[in-house]
C-alpha cells in the first residue's frame, strides 16, 4: 500500500455480508437525510409553502436523492460513475430558489431546473478535461465559502423561530435555547465522542431537541409540535408531475441555474475525486462523465415532480474515507432506502413537524461547516499572497455585499438585472472565476505556467527591542 492510499475495510466492487451492508447503508442514510431535507425545509418555508406541499418536497427530494444514488454505484450504460458516492439536494441553490421563488413561483424555479440540468452537467460532462483547468481550488473554494456563509443569517432567523419574523414567538427564550440546546449537543458530540457517536452528532442533536421540544409542547402548552399533518398523511402516494404547474421557462431564471449547476459540477468532481482518493488514485474520465450525467439527469427529471437540484453529499465521502468502507454495494443500499421512504408522505411529514428553532441549531452548524471546509480548501492548494487575497477579497466582498444588502439596493435595477445579481453564490463564482482567470498565477488556466512574482505574505516578527 502506497502513502496515498488508506486502509480498505471492503474494495469498491466488494460485497459486505447482507446484514452488514444494511447497517452500514443505514448510517450514510442517517448522515445526509437531516441536510438533505433541510434544502426543502428552508426553501418551502421561504416561499410560503404548506404544510402538505412542504411535505411533498421532502418526499421527492428523498425519492429522487435515493434514485440517483443507485444508478450513481451501481450505474445505467453511460449514467453513473460506479463510485460509492451518495446523492442528495445542495445547499448551493437555496439562495436562487428563494429569490426566483418568491418572484417568479415555483414553476419558473422547476422549469429552469427542467432545461439546465442536464444541458449544463452533460456538457461539462463530455467536454469535462477542457474546462477543468477553469475552476482550481481557489475558485471552488470560495463558492463553498460564500455557500456556507450566506445560509448563516437563514439558519439564525430559523433559530429565533422561523418566518414571521415580525411574529409573537419570534426571538422568544424557549426558540433560542432549543437551537442553543441543539448546536451544543452536536459540537459536544462531535468532539468529544469517537465512532458513530461522533459521526451521528448532528441527527442525534436533532433527535435531543425535537424531544425537547415535544416536552415543551407537553408540559406548557406551547404548540411548538404537532402531529396532525402526520395523521393525515398517506402511508404511500406516488409523484405527481406538475404538481406546482406547469413548467415555466425565463431566460435570467435558467442563466442563473445554469452558472449554479456549473458550480455544482465542480463539487461533484470534488467528491468523487475524495472517495477515490481513499485508493491512492484520481477518478477516470468515464467515472467523471458518468457522476456528471447522474447529476444532470436526475436534477431534470426530479424537477418535473417538484424536487430540488440533486447532486452528490460531500458529508458522504467523509464517512467513506473514515470508515474504509468503499463497496458501491453499500451505498446501492442508502439509494433503496432513500427510495422507499420517499415513497411514503409520513416520513415528510414527520419531517415537517421539527420546529423551526430546532433545524436552525441545525443549520447554523452545517452552514459554519460547510463555510470552514471552503476556507479550508483554500488554505490547503492555495498561497496567501497579494494576487490570491485580492481575488478573495473581491469576491467574498462582492458576494456578501449582495447578501447583507437592503433590496431596496436593486430596486432601480431591471428584474432581470436585480435578480441574477442579487445571488451571492453567483457574485462570488463569477468574480472568483474571472479574476483567477485573467489575472496571471499558478492557479490561472491562461498563465499557469507563469511563477507568481509575489511571494506568499508572512506573519510579521516581533522584535526583541
């Protein structure tokens, strides 16, 4: 075995003993379905969704996450990367699908999806080796930066108590101390346990505060919890195409999901660059074309049922690389699960009836995370030096600015203009990308060749004096 690699429990083409294979599936399954849910969770609640339509998301997001996921390991002809890489909804398009949302209705947001899906990710697909070079480490990294970034101010309104904002139980004791009860289980977990404690932290934080929660609703008659659209809910329904109308089709929609699956592409490389990276190797030209395809298909076809862009869980890859265990077999087993309960609306439901308070102690974790892994990426591949500062500063400028800004700030701006500008995401990618481009460094495609004339910036030294 080589430095490169890691120690194997079981190969990617190996098979665990059934019982085995299931219990391992169970635990990728108990990883992602918390923030899996949670894009359909934040966005529904955004755009004023009921409580049944709510549900329904959640149920398509699992149903086509466990989908993709299956044809993902195990593959379909020239669809699949045949790698153990588990498929889920991202974080990335929230930002877009709440503005779009509000602005346009759900119809544009699924239709936009509907044509950018697979025309983007197939084509960076088949043409994957010649835009590669376009996107290193420092531009990734700042779109998982400003990612991250962006969510935290959502994760805190949800903390408070969700929208209203201007409501009666906004801010009140009994929200903040859930989501504070919630965050410090999860980083207790998290750092002080080993196993599957410690890679559990984050559902078991959730479980400790839904149950506190329920105590609450219990004994002081709050109504924090209720179970009414539970018992309403079929055990079984299938999709229904169409469900929030027919398809829309706008030309500032689709750009703005087309640059967002471009930067989803290069997160999906990213991933099944880390589980094969567990082998002391980089993916194939067919395992990224094939990954990529996953991507793009089942984000268009899930779209037509009402599911958010699908794509792979990099939290995932980190359990594959702790564990050891690369068998595709296994994560085939997280797809059929996923599968059968998005079959059936009471999981969404239950799903539905976590309070806000409770999913913002949540998110505001997996936003810090998901922010700390971006600026980590960076800090790992990247020189600190004035060429590269001045790329991040722009961008995170730019992208926050965008962010943090009043919408008054637009409001003299086309609604074409106002709504692909206003996306921090696609502020930070696109100056990301174009100043790294053209701005001469090892990191630019144009001039990589090239050694950079500043040298990286040094802490200073104090004197003796």
């Amino acid at each position: 075995m080589s430095e490169s690699e890691m120690d194997i429990e079981y190969g990617i083409d190996e098979q665990p003993p059934p019982l085995k294979a299931v219990l391992l599936g169970l635990q990728h399954l108990a990883v992602m379905i918390v923030p899996a849910t949670a894009v359909a969770y934040v966005v529904g609640g955004a755009v004023g969704l009921s409580a049944s339509d709510l549900t329904y998301t959640v149920q398509m997001v699992l149903l086509f996450s466990g989908i993709a996921t299956v044809v993902q390991s195990y593959g379909a002809g020239i669809v699949g990367a045949r790698l153990p890489v588990v498929m889920g909804s991202s974080f990335t398009f929230v930002g877009a699908a709440i503005a779009i949302g509000n602005n346009y209705g759900l119809a544009t947001v699924f239709g936009s999806i509907l044509v950018t899906g697979v025309l983007v990710e197939w084509l960076i697909g088949w043409q994957f080796k010649r835009i590669e070079a376009y996107f290193p480490p420092l531009v990734t990294g700042l779109v998982v930066l400003i990612i991250g970034l962006y969510l935290v101010p959502i994760g805190f309104e949800y903390a408070a108590g969700g929208a209203p904002v201007d409501g009666p139980q906004f801010g009140t004791l009994y929200n903040l101390g859930l989501a504070a009860l919630v965050l410090v289980v999860a980083v207790v977990l998290n750092l002080a346990t080993d196993g599957l404690a410690r890679i559990l932290s984050t559902l078991a934080a959730i479980v400790v505060g839904y149950v506190a929660a329920i105590a609450l609703t219990l004994g002081s008659g709050l109504e924090l919890v209720s179970f009414d659209a539970v018992g309403q809910a079929a055990w079984l329904a299938l999709p229904q195409p169409g469900r929030f109308g027919v398809p829309e089709f706008r030309p500032v929609p689709i750009a703005t999901f087309a640059f967002l699956f471009l930067v989803s592409a290069m997160e999906t490389v990213g991933d099944m660059s880390g589980v094969t990276s567990a082998e002391g190797r980089n993916p194939t030209n067919e395992e990224f074309r094939g990954g990529l395809f996953t991507d793009g298909l089942f984000s268009s076809v899930g779209a037509a049922f009402g599911a958010y862009p699908i794509t792979s869980f990099s939290q995932n890859v980190g359990i594959v690389n702790f564990t050891g265990v690369l068998s595709r077999y296994v994560v085939t087993v997280t797809g059929i699960l996923l599968a059968v309960l998005g079959l059936s609306p009471k999981v969404g439901a239950v799903v539905t009836t976590i309070p806000s308070a409770v999913f913002g102690g949540a998110v505001l974790l997996m936003a810090g995370m998901v922010a700390a892994s971006g600026a980590r990426l960076i800090t790992i591949h990247c020189e600190m030096n004035r060429r590269n500062m001045t790329v991040m500063g722009v961008s995170l400028g730019l992208g926050l600015g965008v962010a943090t800004a009043p919408s008054a700030a637009f409001a003299q701006l086309p609604q074409w203009a106002s709504t692909f500008f206003s996306q921090a995401v696609i502020m930070t990618g696109l100056s990301a990308l174009l100043l790294n481009t053209f701005a001469p460094g090892t990191q630019s495609p144009l001039f990589g060749g090239e050694p950079e004339t500043e040298p990286p910036l040094e802490e200073p030294v104090g004197s003796d004096d």
